[in-house]
C-alpha cells in the first residue's frame, strides 16, 4: 500500500506540467490516507451511534427479563394447585350467589338481554307444546314480557296450573274397553261394578292426560333454571377482576356448567318422579273412596265465576292463577291422603286393603258403598244411581261417573299436589344445597385431577422448558451489552 501510494505520488510530481497543490492535496490521495479516512469515520459514527444502541440493548435485555418474570408466574401458579382451588372456589361461590339472586328476584340483569317471551321460552325448551292442549290459547298474565329467574318460574307454574284446567275428560271412550272393564267387576263387586268400572276409567284418562302435562312442566323449568347459570357467570365476570373471574381457563368453565347442568338435570328426575308418585296417589283406591266427600268442582270454563281458572284475563295482578272455588274441597281430600302418607311406614291403615285376596271385607264394602250413596249427589258424583249399581248400568251413567271423578283428580293434582312440588322439588335445592353438591363435584379432586382443568397434559415441563430459554436469551443479551459497553468506552 505504501508502494503504490509513493508511485502515485512520483507520478503526479513528474507526470504533470507544473506538477500538483501538493499541500492542498497530498492528505486526499493515497491508499493510506483514504484507510484513515475510513477509520476516522467509522470512530466518530460508533461514538455517535453508542448511546442508541445501549439503549436499545438495554431496552431488549428488559424486554426478555420481563418475559422471563412473567413465564416464572406462569409456571408457579401451575404448580401451586392450593392457590388455584382458593380462586376457583371463589369464583364457583359468587356464581351460585349470583343464581339465587336471580331466583329471588334482581333488577340488575337487562331483561332485554336475558329474559324470554312465553313464546321464545317454549321454542327454546325441549317441550314446546302442552301435550294434547293448543299451546297457543294458553297464554298466561305477561305472557309477553321478557322474563328471568325466579319471575319466568313462577309465570311457568301459572301456564301449567291454566294447562291443567284446560285438560278434559276424552270426549269418547272406546265402548268395548268400557264393557271390558264393566264385566270384569261383574263378579267381584256384587254391588258396586259400576262405580268400580268408573274408578277404573277416571284413574287411566287421569294418569293418560296429566302425567304429559307433569313432564313437560319439570323439562320448561328446568329449561329455566339452567339458563341461570349463563346470566349468573356474566354477572360474576362483571364483578370480580380478571384475574379472579379465570377467564382463559376453559376447561375450568366447561366443568362449572356441567356441574350445574348436571345438579339440576337431578333436580328434574327427582320431581318427576315424586309428581308421578303424588298422581300414583291421587288415582290411588283410598283417593277414590275419599272423593266421595268432596265436591265435583266442574270445569272451569263451564262455571262463570270470576275466579276461573282457564281465563287469563281474571288472573289476579300478582300473577296467582285463581282457583279458590276448588281449594276446600282439594284441602279435604290432601289433608286425608297426607294422614295415609304418614302412616303408610306403621304398617297398613284401617281402610287398607289387606286381605291375602287383596280385597276389602265385606262389612266394609259394603259400608262404603252406603257411604257413596249417602254422600253423593242425585245424578251427579260418582254418576252410579240407584239404578247404575247393577250390571246392566248404562254406558252415559259410567261416563259421567268417571268424568266427576277425572275433574276431582284433576283439580287435587292442579292446586296441591304439583305447584307445592315443583317448588319444593327445584326452589328449595337450588337455596339449599346448589354451591355444595357443585363444591364437592369440582373440588373433592386429587391435585392432579384438579390441575388437569388448568393446564393440559405436559403443559407444565412446556413452561419450564420456555422459561429456560428465556433465561438464556437473557444472559446472552446481557453479555452482549456488557461487551459493547468497554467498546464504546475505547472510542
């Protein structure tokens, strides 16, 4: 390099006329002068450009010790399934508070937003019609207002009580089942083989009409009660932080509203079947021999009273569904049935029929069929005259026995036997035991168990292994910034 710069020098000395500014130029020509150029440059931009790029180290470095910090948390709140339990618990308990807030009536919740029309609730249910009734003429009071909770509960059991009420004996009866029946009692019951024929059609158009109608009321409020949790866990999420709420843990949701589902799908089953046995009793023989003190209370469109129970429109403002003409003689008849209830585990009761051939004795037959003739009114009641207690009775006179006794179980099934259940049955648990049975579902786990619903399979070693590649990328970054710190202390 020197060489060529002495030669480049010699010629522009010698080569040109007059030669060269030597001072002007000499420090501008040369391979030497040009290398002190660049390095002179190359100085004073690393001088200017340090300070940025230290910065921008620095910046990086805690960009990396940031994500660092937050992969620790990350992986010790994993392991720390104790502080995972004390969350979730909270969490499961302020969604339960929010449910029985919402059973027992909040203003809070847009209705807008959450509540049903009587309409939308019954083509979102699993029971959109009232088996054999026309859904679309029972409309209860606010039929079309957009309810939730507790409020769509209660108007649910007044759509069901005016269902009820709606339901008619069958307009015909197959006459070779009548005589089946009727024939069957001709040499058993000497003197009562009518009424016993009418006993016998009530119970089954009874059990045919009103057991559809008791499973579609359990399916509509159980339909009610789960649309609870959904509005319940919006309200939770708006109260609690996000941190609290453990909103990106979904399997830790979809286990909660299984649980939920699953308490009142229980709920369901359990009034089902206690409304199924309430209607087992009142068909039962005991029901039928007490009928005979109650009053036949009539269909409710064909009584013009005010308190009818099939006209929405003299639905009381409350919301009750009144029937108040049908109580007392419904009282009679639950006070002496819940008197069997209650003895039924001493053994069998004096009108019970506990003979090895399963049938009363005589005296006693014959004394209800005395107490039937006495208490019953002419040409109505149980329909069997002093003429229909032959074999010969009429098929008009079994019919119109058996349709008396129809709107007596109907009437004890409508205002005792199933309002009072199905509040027992869904209210009553969702108060009582709702936050401890979804406790004990979600919480009675291993710690293995219960992590799984927060974090996958491997998902722990996947932290660990990422908070150990962030620790190297720290320390490399750290290192690299030290190094160029003493350079730029060179420059």
């Amino acid at each position: 390099m020197a060489e060529v710069d002495a030669a480049v020098f010699k010629h522009l000395r010698d080569g040109i006329k007059g030669g060269f500014d030597e001072e002007r130029f000499a420090s501008r020509i040369g391979f030497s002068n040009l290398k002190k150029f660049l390095e002179e440059e190359l100085s004073r931009r690393y001088r200017e450009a340090a300070p940025a790029t230290l910065a921008l180290l620095q910046e990086r470095c805690d960009a990396v010790s940031a994500e660092l910090m937050a992969a620790e948390i990350r992986l010790k709140a994993a392991e720390d399934v104790g502080a995972l339990r004390r969350v979730a618990m909270k969490y499961a308990d302020t969604v339960a508070r929010q449910v029985l807030l919402l059973l027992q009536g909040s203003a809070e919740p847009d209705p807008m937003q959450h509540g049903l029309t009587t309409d939308e609730e019954r083509a979102t249910s699993r029971a959109p019609q009232w088996p054999g009734l026309n859904s679309a003429a029972l409309q209860p009071v606010h039929h079309e207002s957009k309810l939730f909770g507790g409020a769509a509960f209660e108007r649910c059991l007044e759509e069901f009580h005016i269902a009820v009420n709606s339901t008619r004996f069958p307009a015909s009866m197959s006459s070779d089942r009548l005589r089946n029946i009727m024939y069957a009692y001709k040499g058993k019951h000497l003197t009562g083989g009518p009424t016993k024929a009418a006993e016998d059609v009530a119970r089954q158009a009874a059990k045919e009409a009103l057991g559809p109608l008791l499973d579609a009321a359990c399916i509509r409020l159980s339909f009610i009660l789960r649309r609870l949790y959904d509005i319940a866990a919006d309200r939770a999420a708006a109260t609690m932080g996000s941190k609290e709420n453990l909103h990106p843990y979904i399997a830790f949701h979809a286990a909660l509203r299984s649980s939920h589902q699953a308490f009142i799908n229980r709920l369901e089953e359990q009034a089902r079947g206690m409304l199924r046995t309430h209607l087992e009793a009142a068909t039962s023989q005991f029901a039928m021999n007490m009928y005979v003190h109650v009053s036949d209370p009539g269909d409710p469109e064909e009584s013009m009273q005010p308190a009818d129970c099939s006209d929405g429109d003299l639905v009381e403002d409350d919301g009750m569904v009144a029937c108040e003409q049908l109580d007392n003689s419904a009282e009679v008849l639950n006070d002496r049935l819940k008197a069997v209830h209650l003895a039924s585990a001493a053994g069998p009761g004096r009108f019970e029929d506990n003979t090895p051939s399963r049938r009363a004795t005589k005296s006693r037959r014959v004394a209800l069929q005395q107490n039937s003739e006495r208490l019953r009114p002419a040409g109505a009641g149980n329909g069997a005259s002093e003429g229909g207690n032959s074999v010969g009775s009429s098929y008009d006179d079994v019919i119109s026995a058996a349709e008396s006794l129809f709107r007596k179980i109907r009437c004890a099934v409508a205002t005792q036997y199933a309002p009072a259940t199905l509040k027992s049955t869904f209210l009553d648990p969702m108060t009582d035991r709702l936050a401890l049975e979804v406790s004990l579902d979600l919480f009675a786990r291993t710690d293995a168990d219960f992590g799984s619903m927060f974090s996958a399979a491997g998902a722990v070693a996947a932290l660990a292994a990422k908070r150990d590649m962030l620790a190297r990328r720290v320390e490399g970054l750290i290192k690299c910034k030290n190094e160029f710190q003493e350079l730029a202390k060179c420059l």
